[in-house]
C-alpha cells in the first residue's frame, strides 16, 4: 500500500520540479509580434521622414505590402537554409540548390523592389524615397540593438552561436 501512495507522488514532485524548471527560465526567447513590429516601423518610418497624414494613409498600406511581399519570395529559401543548418553533411547537390536558391530570392526581391518603387514615385517626391530607404535601414539597425540587449533575448546562447562580437 505504501509504494501505491509513495510512486505517484514522487512521480508528481519530479513533474513539478521540471514545470519549475521551464517556466523559470529568464533567458528564453521573447516571441515576435509582427503587428506591433509593423506599428513601431511604421510611426518610425513617419516620423523620421516626415509624412503629411494623407501621404502615411496611401504610402504606410502600400509599404506594409511590399514588406509582405519582400517577406514572401525569400520564405523557401530561408526554409531550405534552416532545414540545411540541421545536416551535418551535404552534398554538392545541396550546396547547388541552396545558392540557387538565395540567388533566385534576391531576382525576386529587386523585381518587387522595383514593382513597388514605381508606385512610392506615384505617392512621395524622390527625396521622401530616399529618405523612407534610410529610414528603414536605421529603423532595423535600432531594433536590432534593443532586441540584442540584456533581458530582452538570449545573447550569449542565441542558436548556439559562438562567433567572436565585433
């Protein structure tokens, strides 16, 4: 009767350690939440190029769906380079398929990049593209810096990575 009681709740204690355990972590990774990056990016891009309201209402929708759409033609490769990262060996086959690969995404990038070009010249002067171009390059680098700081992610551990910092 005793080892009847005893297995279970040992058993129990065990699971509740572990739960612990998880759950305790402080160096586990945030999730992304696509929205509120958009929104950021979007109030950033704004502000930094100095939208009027009724430039932001016509250029923010079209901007959010060309990032879609950039998001969209590199999503098998990027599939394909995390399924390659799990093998230990590949094949020249491989490697060929992968560089293909990367090098059709970024045809298919610059197609939409310029697609989308030619609508932003229809919303914004010349100088606003360029500066939305900066603006979003500077946007990233920022958040990049925030999201590599400490309490914010995994730095030291992020995908095993142990390349020396610059």
């Amino acid at each position: 009767m005793k080892k009847t009681v005893f297995f279970p709740f040992i058993v129990a204690v065990i699971f509740s350690m572990v739960g612990m355990t998880v759950s305790g972590q402080t160096n586990v990774r945030p999730t992304f939440d696509r929205n509120d990056f958009m929104a950021r990016r979007n109030v950033f891009i704004k502000t930094e190029i100095n939208l009027t309201a009724e430039e932001a209402n016509k250029f923010l929708p079209l901007e959010n769906e060309f990032k879609s759409k950039l998001l969209e033609a590199g999503q098998d490769c990027r599939r394909l380079t995390r399924e390659s990262q799990n093998k230990n060996k590949m094949t020249d086959a491989e490697y060929r398929k992968l560089i293909d690969c990367y090098l059709e995404t970024r045809l298919k990038e610059a197609q939409i990049e310029k697609e989308y070009y030619d609508k932003f010249k229809t919303i914004l002067t010349p100088e606003k593209i360029y500066k939305y171009q900066q603006a979003d390059i500077k946007f990233a680098r920022e958040y990049i810096i925030v999201r590599r700081q400490p309490g914010n992610r995994n730095n030291d551990n992020n995908r095993n990575n142990n390349r020396p910092r610059r």
